[in-house]
C-alpha cells in the first residue's frame, strides 16, 4: 500500500476545500507570503495538522514543483465522537471504545488496533497533535484492521475523554500507578479504555478526568508492558467480562 500526496500551495488548498481526508501537511520552514498565509488560515479552520519541516525533508517525498508545501492523504476517513456516539446507542450495542493519549508508534498503534478490532471494539480515539495516524505504515501493521475500525480523531484526548463521560460512558485508565487490579473493573456498561505512551503514560489532566484506574500486575524485573500488550489484556478482559453476563458480542 502506498501513501498518496499532493504538492503545491493551491493544490493543497483545492483538497482542503474539496473536504479531502489529510493526514498532515508538510511546510517547509521559512515558507512565507500572501498565497502561504491563505493556506495557513485554511488549515486552522478546517484543523489541519501541520509541521514546519527543512526543504530536505519535501525532497524527499516529491522533487517535483512543490513550492515547499506537500500534503498526505489520510489512508482512511476519519470519525468524529459527535457522528459515532448517537450512532452506537442508536445500533443498540452496548459501547466500547479505546481512547490512545499521545502513543507515537506505529507499530503499537497497528498492533493495538488489530486487537481491538478482533475484540470487536466499536471504535479506536485519538487525538490530533503529538499522536500517531492512520497512514500506511499503521494500515500494514495492523494487518489491515484500521481498514474495517472506524479511527475518530478529535482535538484533544482531554476533550474527547469529556464528550465520553457526558454521553454516559465509563472512563477506565490502564495506568501502572493504578491500586485497582484490572479484572476488578467493570467494563459490562458503556466504557471508554483510556492508555497512554510507554514513556509518558496518561497524562495528569486527563488521568484526572478517567473514573476508574486500574493497573496489571507485574512480577517480574521490568516494571512495565509493552502498551499494545496491555492493551490486548485488559481489552480481552472487557470481552471475557461481557461474554460471562450473557450479552451479545461487542
């Protein structure tokens, strides 16, 4: 699978404007004047993320005209909370999503996502800025999951987690500070499954909003577990959970 791209300053302003899926933008850093300034103000309202990057790096994706501006499609269309809430209460299904709070890799993120949708998890949230996407490299290593899973992205884990919590889900934070054994959660009502980054885990402004916090025993050396392991583990916890209280399959 190869990631599809366009170059140049009206181009992307075109498919911008056409409501094509960007993943992210690529601006070459010193890019300035009346028609950059135009983009610029596109992608703020239309809340495109962008990265100021060296010439170099644009090279390196096309040497063609590029007028130092290349925008990525997004592999996938995303979702937003607002279009997905109402559509699981209205399906009648019992909601289950995985909120991912600043995870970078792509190789977790392909990983937990083939998880989750094995597990037949409704929907995986991440947020905009300082997160991974859906681009090819997490397509393939999901297996292709990412392909069948609906991805909303939204602005910010804080304000995805808030919308969770007002529509009536659970809020459970896999956090290795946590005292609360996982298995000892209850994930058979509509729940959101917070994780963070290995390195950062979730973080404090967020954490404070989760309602539950729980964490998997350790007793070994290293004091933690990959994330999309603890991901697998406590999603399947929430499956086995289900399936014991005789409702249907999430």
């Amino acid at each position: 699978m190869t990631e599809d791209y366009i170059f140049g300053i009206r181009a992307v302003m075109e498919a911008i404007e056409a409501g094509k899926d960007i993943d992210r933008v690529f601006i070459k850093k010193d890019l300035s004047g009346d028609l950059a300034n135009e983009l610029f103000d596109l992608m703020r309202r239309h809340r495109i993320v962008s990265r100021r990057v060296p010439v170099e790096k644009i090279n390196r994706i096309t040497r063609k005209n590029h007028q130092g501006v290349v925008a990525m499609l997004s592999a996938v269309t995303y979702y937003s909370l607002d279009r997905l809430i109402p559509e699981l209460y209205e399906e009648g299904v019992l909601p289950f999503v995985v909120v991912l709070d600043g995870i970078t890799d792509v190789r977790n993120f392909g990983a937990i996502a083939r998880t989750c949708e094995c597990a037949g998890v409704d929907a995986i949230v991440i947020p905009t800025h300082d997160s991974v996407s859906v681009n090819a490299d997490a397509v393939k290593t999901s297996a292709g999951a990412l392909l069948h899973l609906p991805v909303c992205r939204e602005s910010s884990t804080l304000a995805a987690v808030k919308q969770l919590k007002e529509s009536g889900y659970t809020v459970v934070a896999v956090s290795e500070k946590a005292d609360i054994n996982y298995t000892l959660a209850d994930y058979t009502v509509p729940v959101a499954l917070v994780l963070g980054a290995e390195d950062k885990g979730i973080s404090p402004e967020v954490l404070r909003l989760c309602d539950t916090f729980v964490s998997i025993p350790m007793f070994g050396k290293i004091s933690s577990l990959n994330v999309s392991v603890a991901a697998a583990i406590t999603v399947y916890e929430a499956v086995r959970q289900r399936l014991n209280a005789d409702m249907e399959p999430i």
